[in-house]
C-alpha cells in the first residue's frame, strides 16, 4: 500500500462517522416524515442502519482526495497539482499561513 493510498484510508476513516451519521439521519427523518414508512418502522429504521453502515465507506473514500487538497497543496504543491488534476478540479482553497509557518 503506498504512503497516498495509507493517507487517504486514514482520512476516510474520520470522515466515516461523520458520514455515517449524516446517512443515517437523513434516512431515520425520512421515515419518520413519511407516513407509509413510519407505518412500518420496525422494518425501515433497522434498513436505515444498515444502509448507512454500507454507503458511508465509498462516499467517505470519495470525499477524503478533497479534505486533503488543503494539506497537501500547503506541504507540497506538485503532488496537490496532481491530485487536483484527478479531481477535476482547478479551484482548492488557499493554504493557510499557520501551515505554511511550518
């Protein structure tokens, strides 16, 4: 695994709770909103938990590349210049100069 891939994994690791919770709040709203489900919410608030226990780890993986872009761009700009380009994106957030001071 290379020291990219081990930073990445680390970074989706913290966000997961975040956002796990975040799925997981949206889905119980829903089905606490809707009377149909709520209806049946023995079934659905166990789905719901299942559910965001299964989509926080892709959508956490896709989010960490971006909550990186900061770091990396203060600490070494070619490879934030190459993170960005699979990103497709351009536009990232100036370094802070608490960082740069380092």
């Amino acid at each position: 695994m290379s020291n990219d891939t081990l930073a990445r994994l680390r970074v989706a690791a913290l966000i997961f709770s975040m956002v796990n919770a975040v799925l997981f709040g949206l889905g119980l709203i829903t089905v606490l909103s809707v009377r149909v489900l709520s209806e049946q919410a023995y079934f659905w608030i166990p789905a719901v938990i299942v559910g965001s226990f299964i989509l926080a780890p892709p959508i956490a993986w896709f989010i960490a590349p971006s909550m990186m872009q900061r770091f990396l761009k203060a600490k070494c700009p070619p490879i934030a210049a190459q993170l960005s380009t699979k990103l497709g994106s351009q536009t990232a957030a100036p370094a802070s100069p608490r960082i740069l001071r380092r």
